[in-house]
C-alpha cells in the first residue's frame, strides 16, 4: 500500500517537470533494465559505454541522483575524474620534441659512471666532448648510475694514501758491557717501512729529542703526523715539533700495540743485531746500528726495493731479473759474493749482474746489485 502511495506522489510531481527532463529520466531508467536484463548473474557489470553515458547525464541533467540505484553518485563522479584524467593524457601526449638518447650512449654513460665513482657530470660530459659525442650535460646527469651513498675507497687504501704523512718513534734501551744503560731513538717512516732516522744517547732529555726530529727531517721534509707514546722525552718538545708543523698522535698508556710497526722493527734489531753483540760504549753501539740500518735498508728481505718488486707482483730473485733483462734484449752474467755483516751471524749475498747487449739491441752496459 505505502508503495503504491509513493508511486502515486511521484507521478504527481513529475506532472510540474518539464519535458527534457523527463525524457531524460526516462533514459535513465530505461537504461538501468537493460543492465539488468543483460547481467545473469547476480553481479550488474557496468561497460564503459555505460559509464560514459552516466558522465554525460550528469553533466547536463541535474536530477539523475534520485534516479540511479544500480550504484552510488560518488561512483559516478570518479568515473567522472578518470574521463577527466584520460582526456588530459590523450591531450598531452608526446607528438614533437627532443630526439631521444640512443641505448648505445645511455650504455656509455652508465659504464663511464660506475668505472669512476668521483667522477660527476661535468667531467663525463668533458669526456664524451672529447670523444665527438654532442651531449648536454643535464643528458649525463639523467642517466648517470644512481649511487645509495657516496663513493668510499677500501681500507687498504684509505691507511696507503695517509701512510707516507706518518712517521712512527719509540725508544728502548741497551745495556753496555759495565752494566750502563744506553737509550736508542727509532725514527720510522710507515709509508715503506724505512729507517728514517737512529740515534744513541745516555740522556734522553727534551732538547736532544727534538733536535733528532730536526736531523731526521732536513730540508722541509717534516711528515705531517708523528706517532709516539707517553714518553716525557717527546712530551717536553711540543713547541719544537709544532713549529715544524707536525701533528702528534700519542698512545694510550701502557698500549704498545698501538705503535706495531717501529715495535716490530725494534724487535727485528735485537733478534738480527743486538743479542748477539756485547756493546762496549755508545760509540761502539752507533758503529753497530749504522751497519745494521744499512743492512736492514738494502740487505734484509723488508727492504725497500724488495717490497716494490713485491707489489708489482715480481720476485726480487736474481732469476726473475735474468728473465726480465733477457726480455729486454740482454744476456745477464751472475756472480755472487758474500760479505759478513756486522753481528756476524748473517751473510750478505751480492749478484753483480753485467748486462751485455745483444745484437740488434741498443741497450747500456751496466751492472746491478742485489
């Protein structure tokens, strides 16, 4: 009864519209059944020409929210922002522009960026310049590898490019035959682990440490980080060493570890040098580290021009410099020689290498040491 009522007033106010809006109710009516009819199963599916047509009603018909039922208004006005959307996208599209970029130079970008990390896009678009690439530098940047972070080198680089700036100090002592104590002064360098400077004093005062340091580094040539513990020797000689511009790192107390290298290198002189001698006076114990220094330079196996042909991957065997002068054009004649070295316990073995050239080589007559 209530229905039939509804109807009734509904009919009674559709009498005072007009006649386009009734038309267009009426489509919107008639067009909820077909969807009806169409959709078997309980589900209605909508086609985008019927959402097409909804847009279109409510754009021009003011009243279409009381006559749809088969989904909400909102429904309609998000179809209604996708059309609006889509129309844009199809208004925008790319027809004429810039030339894109060829996969071969994105590729040559890419690779140019990820072989040198520090490089950026200035000095990329330097490079490809010069190559005759014509490419702007905002391009490079566009297609540059994106990296998380900034590029970091490796720790064996990073202690390798601050070694040769730091030099390492250490004192230890030595006793005579009548039961003096000598002190012996080290000064390393890290960089290649040379003996820059050795010194033998009875009184190790302030003064005469920071007048080694001078000795040790002539000429400008102070390294920029000096290594120590907490010895009162360097403690008092902070305005000497400042002058000289060199920054003092100093060990934590009772840390010997912290300063590896001119420890090992002190142990290296007792083992090799010191336990083997009884020293009589301070000049017999200058004599013998002098020798050893030599020696430890240009002999031991942790020399300097033994470690360089280690890093370049080679031998410093007389064998692998017979082939590296036979490559060279030249026949190497070997003759060895031994000499004793100051604690006599250890022989030093001298190659004499005469280069001869070989016919159709034009290289100099020398001789090499080993």
């Amino acid at each position: 009864m209530s229905s039939v009522v509804v109807a009734l007033l509904h009919t009674l106010c559709t009498s005072f519209r007009t006649r386009a809006a009734l038309e267009a109710e009426i489509l919107g009516l008639r067009h909820q059944l077909q969807v009806l009819q169409r959709s078997r199963r309980r589900q209605v599916r909508l086609t985008r020409a019927d959402r097409v047509l909804w847009v279109w009603l409510s754009r021009f018909w003011s009243g279409w929210r009381t006559t749809m039922v088969l989904v909400k208004p909102a429904t309609v006005i998000a179809w209604h922002r996708q059309g609006f959307r889509l129309f844009w996208t199809w208004k925008s599209r790319r027809r004429l522009g810039r030339p894109s970029v060829p996969a071969e130079l994105r590729s040559v970008i890419r690779s140019m960026s990820d072989a040198n990390p520090l490089w950026g896009a200035p000095r990329i678009h330097g490079e490809l310049l010069k190559l005759g690439i014509a490419v702007s530098q905002a391009t490079v940047a566009k297609y540059m590898s994106r990296r998380r972070r900034p590029p970091s080198p490796t720790w064996r680089t990073f202690l390798a490019n601050h070694a040769a700036q730091i030099v390492a100090a250490d004192f230890f002592i030595v006793p005579t035959v009548r039961y003096r104590l000598l002190f012996v002064l080290v000064i390393l360098s890290l960089d290649r682990r040379r003996l820059a400077h050795v010194a033998v004093t009875a009184h190790p005062t302030s003064a005469w440490t920071a007048q080694q340091l001078r000795e040790a580094f002539p000429n400008n040539e102070a390294p920029r980080f000096l290594l120590h513990d907490r010895d009162s020797a360097f403690a008092a000689g902070h305005a000497t060493i400042g002058s000289m511009g060199i920054c003092q790192l100093r060990t934590a107390p009772r840390s010997p570890w912290q300063n590896g290298y001119v420890e090992r290198v002190i142990g290296s002189i007792r083992r090799e040098c010191l336990d083997h001698v009884i020293v009589l006076n301070e000049a017999g114990l200058r004599r013998i580290l002098a020798h050893y220094k030599t020696y430890y330079q240009y002999s031991a196996p942790t020399s300097d021009w033994r470690r360089t042909l280690r890093s370049r991957g080679q031998s410093p065997s007389s064998d692998r410099l017979s082939r590296f002068r036979k490559s060279a054009g030249c026949i190497i004649v070997t003759t060895a020689a031994s000499h004793r070295q100051p604690d006599g316990r250890h022989h030093r073995c001298r190659a004499n290498l005469a280069l001869h050239s070989v016919p159709g080589h034009h290289d100099d007559v020398g001789a090499i040491s080993s």
